[in-house]
C-alpha cells in the first residue's frame, strides 16, 4: 500500500516535471522568436535613415550652407538658426523663371511654395503651427525654428528669403531632393 502510494506520488512528481519542462521549453521558444523579431525589427530599420536633418543659417545676406539636398520620402527636419541682426524668412519654391520682376518672384515663391500640398510642422519660439499651405517661415534676429516635414517631390528648388532688399542681396540658395 504504501509502496503503491510512492510510486504514485513518483509517478506524479515526474508528470509535474515534465509540465514545467514543457512550459519553460515554450517559454524559452516564445523568447527566442521575440528576440529574432526584434532582431528582424533592428536590421530592416537600419538599412533606410528614419529621418535627415540639416541645420541651415541665416544671416545678411545669405543661407548656410546654401545648397542642401535631401532624399524623397524620408522626413525632413530643418533646422533654421537666425545668426544674422535683422529678421529673415525661409522659403522653397519651384527656381523662377527668368526676366521676371523682383516683384513677380516674390508672388511666384507664395504659388510655388514646395511646401503647398504637404503636412509641414513649424516649431519655434515655443510655437509649433501644423499644416498645409505654409509658405514661408520668419525667423527673428538670433531665435531658431524647425520645419519638419516628409519631401514628396524631387528636383530643384529654390530656397530664397523675400523681405525687402534681401533676396536681390544674394540671399537665396538651391534645394535638391533626390
Ligand atoms: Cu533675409
């Protein structure tokens, strides 16, 4: 009776070992295919930049650095940094065309704005404004702001700041996306 009792208890103690081995076996093959997703995760995310970013000066009269390029589809941030002693402006727009008027350009770089039809996001000064149809972005003497956004389409863009004096200055530059 005894012996019967024993070999039961024998019997049920394996049975309970074997269920833990079963449950920390699955444990284990469940952490294994974690750690091989994460690692999947890792090296898909590494093969393509999550986003670029360029800072960009402003001062009188110029952008530096003045030529920028950026890669289509990947979001972009800008950032832009007043180090000149007046206001100065950020625009991108399609180059204008030649012979047109101080006048004519200016309007141009509004219809033409790269940014017309995309999501942008401008943060500064502790103000972010989110939206499209953002053209232009004014940036006080010695304060900084940052445009982000994801370039859409590719080309050749001018970038220009249009307040009086200082595009004709030679305050302008060239956007590439690629
Ligand atoms: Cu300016």
């Amino acid at each position: 009776m005894l012996d019967e009792q024993s070999r039961n208890l024998r019997v049920f103690a394996w049975d309970l070992y074997n269920y833990g081995r079963g449950i920390i076996m699955r444990r284990t093959t469940v952490l294994l295919i974690g750690c091989l997703f994460l690692f999947v995760l890792v090296q898909a995310g590494g093969g393509a930049p999550k986003k670029q970013e360029v800072t960009i000066q402003l001062t009188e009269f110029a952008f530096k650095p003045n030529k920028i390029t950026l890669t289509k589809g990947v979001p972009a941030e800008l950032k832009l940094s007043n180090k000149g002693s007046v206001t100065h402006e950020f625009m991108v727009y399609a180059p204008p065309k030649a012979g047109m008027s101080m006048e004519d350009v200016e309007k141009w770089a509004e219809d033409q704005s790269y940014f017309k039809d995309l999501e942008v996001t401008v943060e500064g000064a502790g103000i972010e404004v989110v939206g499209k149809g953002i053209f232009e972005v004014e940036i006080e003497a010695g304060k900084s702001a940052e445009i982000k956004f994801t370039p859409t389409k590719a080309g050749t863009f001018e970038i220009g700041c249009h307040l009086p004096g200082h595009y004709e200055a030679g305050m302008k530059g060239t956007l590439v996306v690629k």
